[in-house]
C-alpha cells in the first residue's frame, strides 16, 4: 500500500477490446501503467489482482436473459439464434458489438470494481483505484456505449447489500452516467451525481436537470449539463459547486467516483473544450471531500477517454497521484505550476504515437485559440449549476 492506497488491476481486462479500430482500447491501460511506472509512482508493491468476481454479482444489476445472451455471443462461433438476437440486446451495434470472450473480459473488469469497493468497505485500505473500471452506461437488460455489464453501478449495488453503506457516486465523464442513474433512480442511498455535457448534443441524450430521481429516490439523482464549448474555469466552477453542497446534504460513507476523461479540447468525440488543468483539480476536490464526509472512503474508477496517447495516460495517472498523495500532485495543484513527464515514457512511445506526445502534465493553453461566446456559456453553467442543487 501507499498512502493507504490500493492499485487494483486485473490482466485479463486487457481482452476488453470490440476490434482493433474501436474507440474503447485497452491500450489506455497499458499506456497509462507505463507512465506510473515511469514516473516512480508505482511498482510492485502497490498492485493487487483481484480474485475473479463471483457471477451471482452480475445478477444484482443485470436481468438472467441478458447475462446468457452475453454468454452466448462470447463464443468464437455464436449461434446464428443468438446472433439474431444481439440487436435486442444492444450488442451489434456499431459502439457495442459483441466479440469473443465478451464475458470473460467483462467479468474481469467486474471483479477488480467490485474487489475495490470490498477492500475499502472491509477497512483493509483507505483508498482503491481500479483503472480499468467505469462501464456506466451499460443497463440491467443491455449493452450500451461501450459498457457490456456496468460494473460501477454492481460494486455500488455490494456495498449497499453487504454493508448497507450510504454510496455517493461522482460521474466526471463528458457522457451522462446513464446507466448508474437508471439503477438507482428510487434508491435513497445511493446518491448518483453527474456532470458532462448536456444531451442536447451528446450521447446519451439524457442527463438533464429535471432527471432528480423518483419516489423514496426523489433529490438523490443530480445533473449537471453544461454547454459545448465549456473550458476549465467553468466546467470547475460548476462542479466544485454543486459537488461540495451535494456531498455535504447527503452524507455518504463512502464516494465512487468514475474518471472519464473525455471532456478534454483533444478528445474526438465530445465538444468541450477542457484542459488537462481539470484532470488535476477533481481528484483532489474529491479526495477532499472523501475525507472531510465519508471518513476518508473512496473508490475510483476509469471510463470513456478516446485521445489515448495525449490525454488518457496523464489523465488517469493524475488520478492515482492524488489518492497517493505523491509530491508530483502537491506540486501540480500550485497555481501556474507544471512538471515535465518521464523522458523514458515519451521516448518509448513517441514512434508509436500518431501525434506528438505532450512534453508536460498539464496543458499550455496560452496558445489555444479563445472560444467564442465564452461569457455567455458560463452564465448558461452557472444557472444550470444553480438548478441541480436548487433542493439541496
């Protein structure tokens, strides 16, 4: 452990991979270890794999017929029924197509969300980061962008069943974390908070301001759709804002947090307009409030993130810099500060890289072109803003 953290990663993760041109690569993982490791920030003694989760897991979100379609389309040969069948199911679509060894691979990443949320619960570490996670648009009776079985959304479903933790979730994706929200949408226990862009533009299509959870669930669902074209200062002022008032009303024991990245200018399938500054910044306002109202207790996980040679590494490394508290992240959250990354990592995989790696942490955006309309994007945030914690 270090810090009280735990680096959870389970190796067969890596067969998470639809076909070798798909956005969603297990790439990102190797990309982003090697930078740790570069980094000085990660060895040996930090990483923990996970004991295979058992599958009665699955069926805490996810209905049976699903999960033996799931099955059935592994297979390196699926039985042309079930190939009939996959469209039903949401997986032969273009996002999310079924291919050989889905389950296996799924399950691998179950296990390490779902080994993280026990060893935090169990009190055997402080902290859990499992990189690898964050498949949160996957719902209980199909697949959806990307994500086959929603493994955030089962690890929270454990905690509330074996603990009876009260589990505030913190969705950082540019994509609404639609199947998370739909799990829980009655529950008052688990608070899901969300913050991307809104569905005006953007897949889903959900995660809108009115969507605040239903019946005994009313108040503990909450949105935060800010506009395309929302840079660094914006997105964080509306988040900071709503996710410490949030945090602060519902009081959760613990907080699982989901760290896609792809909100960033870079990113090829989103339209804000974010630097790496806000990869840095909401770590640590959520390692923040994990320890001033879940007694330190937080769960991190992955997600989207589809420029992933300038983007995912730095992103997601900064993640586990913060839950560690390595010197690295004190020095990087001084104002105007960076740090240059590990010559070695950049050397290694700059012939590989189609576009050329970034020489420090964080981003110089002196040199980005201003966005139009600017004043007018971060009134419309502040005003979204002040909706979502308007009944808080």
């Amino acid at each position: 452990m270090t810090a009280n953290a735990v680096f959870i990663h389970h190796p067969g993760t890596a067969r998470y991979q639809f076909n070798v041109d798909h956005p969603f690569h297990p790439h990102r993982l190797t990309l982003t270890l090697d930078l740790l490791e570069s980094a000085g920030a990660l060895d040996a003694a930090d990483r923990i794999e996970p004991e295979p989760a058992d599958e009665s897991m699955l069926a805490l979100v996810h209905r049976d017929d699903y999960m033996k379609a799931v099955k059935q389309l592994s297979a390196d040969r699926p039985d042309p029924e079930w190939v009939i069948q996959a469209e039903r199911y949401g997986l032969r679509s273009e996002d999310t197509p079924f291919f050989p060894g889905m389950h296996e691979a799924a399950m691998a990443v179950v296990s390490g969300s779902v080994c993280a949320a026990d060893l935090v619960m169990s009190g055997q570490a402080l902290h859990a980061y499992h990189m690898a996670g964050g498949l949160h648009h996957a719902f209980p009776d199909r697949g959806s962008g990307f994500c086959v079985y929603n493994d955030a959304a089962i690890a929270i479903s454990h905690i509330r069943k074996r603990y009876g933790a009260r589990v505030l979730y913190i969705d950082t994706d540019v994509h609404h974390g639609d199947g998370v929200q739909w799990t829980f949408y009655n529950d008052p226990d688990v608070c899901t908070y969300s913050i991307h862009e809104t569905g005006k533009f953007l897949f889903p299509g959900t995660g809108y301001v009115y969507e605040r959870g239903n019946e005994h669930g009313r108040g503990a669902a909450v949105n935060v759709p800010v506009e395309p074209y929302t840079e660094d200062d914006s997105w964080l002022e509306s988040f900071q804002t709503s996710i410490e008032k949030i945090t602060a009303a519902f009081k959760p024991d613990i907080i699982v947090s989901q760290h896609g990245c792809d909100a960033h200018a870079f990113d090829p399938l989103s339209h804000t307009y974010c630097s790496m500054r806000i990869y840095q910044a909401m770590p640590a306002i959520i390692h923040r409030l994990a320890h001033k109202h879940a007694g330190g207790r937080w769960v991190a996980v992955g997600g989207g993130g589809y420029d992933m040679w300038r983007v995912v590494p730095r992103a997601w490394a900064l993640v586990w810099l913060e839950m560690t508290d390595h010197p690295l992240a004190a020095k990087l959250a001084e104002a105007g500060a960076n740090e240059p990354l590990p010559q070695t990592w950049r050397s290694h995989w700059s012939g590989l890289s189609p576009d050329e790696l970034p020489e420090y942490w964080l981003d110089d955006t002196s040199t980005w072109p201003a966005m139009p309309r600017r004043n007018e994007i971060e009134e419309k945030n502040r005003q979204t803003t002040n909706l979502a914690i308007q009944e808080h």
